[in-house]
C-alpha cells in the first residue's frame, strides 16, 4: 500500500479512508530490470550480480540498440537481489521518445535489453558464457527482451490537457478501497 494513494485506517467502531493525490508530472520517467542476474538468455549467456559497476555517468536509452535512435538517458543504476536495476528518463523532446512512451503505455513493448562490452567470463554447463566483468554502455527498448524477465516496470505518464492519468488513478483508487471496505464489513 505504500503507492497506493488511498489508504484504509480501521478502528474498531469506525472505517476511516484517507485518500492522497500526489502531483503528477509528465517527465517521462521509467524504471525497470535491464538485466535479470543468473538467467540463461536466447545468446546462452548469463550475467553474474558481480558483473557491473557502474560509474555513475549517464548512459544512452536507445530503440532497439540503434545509436540514432537516442531516445532519452539512464540516471541511476542499481544492483539488487534479483537483477540490475536502472532509472531513466525520455526525453519528452523527442519523436521518438514520445514513440516510446506511447507503445510502453498501450502494452505494445516492454523489454529492456543492454549493450555492454565484455570483459571477463567463464564457461558453463551446456555451452553458457557466464559474464563474471563487464562494462554497460547502453540500455535499450525492445519489443522481445534476450533475459527473459528484463523490462520496464514504471513509466510515469499525465497528460495536462485531459487529466487523463489523475482520473483513472482516483477511479482505480476508489475502486480498491471500495472493495477493500467491503471485505472489512
């Protein structure tokens, strides 16, 4: 529930909701998996958690690997449990960005791949090349991710003209609380 903009506050002889608008803004914002760690890709490679270091520079968001296709830039990169983690932002200035932005929001794409360069590696079983080092030069959009599980998974989106973004949050919002209420009665 911490995203969640309604919250339920249960008391004994009374049922409380708050609900809580934060601002939106149309920053083109996204977050997401670049890279799932210890997962065999279409390529027979895997990646170890150990394998990047990030040196806090700024990378190209690409389309589709194409370097012409700069689509926006990486912000933050993360190593978690599961995979590394990036933070970025489109540029909104962009044909191409909004291109984006638009099939990410209509469900259309959804993977994320990387572009590195290879520096260490070791053989595994069934002819895997497990990446042990490695330098990250790019991330990029893609409609059919290599790492199975690889993806963008938030994409901030408001649209100031119909108020789009912020009405389908509050009706979604009193839906679930609605139906939380229910379950509580």
């Amino acid at each position: 529930m911490k995203n969640d903009p309604v919250q339920l506050v249960a008391h004994p002889d009374r049922l409380d909701c708050e609900v809580r608008f934060s601002s939106l803004s149309d920053d083109g914002a996204i977050e997401g998996l670049a890279v799932k760690f210890d997962v065999v890709d279409t390529y027979r490679t895997s990646f170890d958690r150990r394998a990047f270091a990030w040196d806090g520079k700024s990378l190209p968001l690409l389309w589709s690997h194409n370097p012409s296709d700069v689509v926006g830039s990486i912000r933050s990169v993360a190593v978690e449990s599961e995979g590394l983690r990036i933070r970025g932002k489109l540029n909104l200035d962009v044909a191409k960005a909004r291109e984006v932005r638009s099939l990410l929001m209509a469900g259309d794409i959804g993977g994320l791949s990387i572009g590195f360069r290879r520096i260490k590696d070791e053989s595994r079983a069934g002819g895997v090349r497990h990446i042990t080092q490695a330098q990250l030069v790019e991330v990029s959009f893609v409609a059919v991710p290599s790492v199975p599980g690889s993806g963008v998974t938030s994409v901030r989106i408001h649209n100031p003209e119909t108020g789009h973004a912020s009405t389908v949050a509050f009706v979604n919002a009193c839906r679930s609380a609605s139906a939380r209420m229910e379950k509580l009665k």
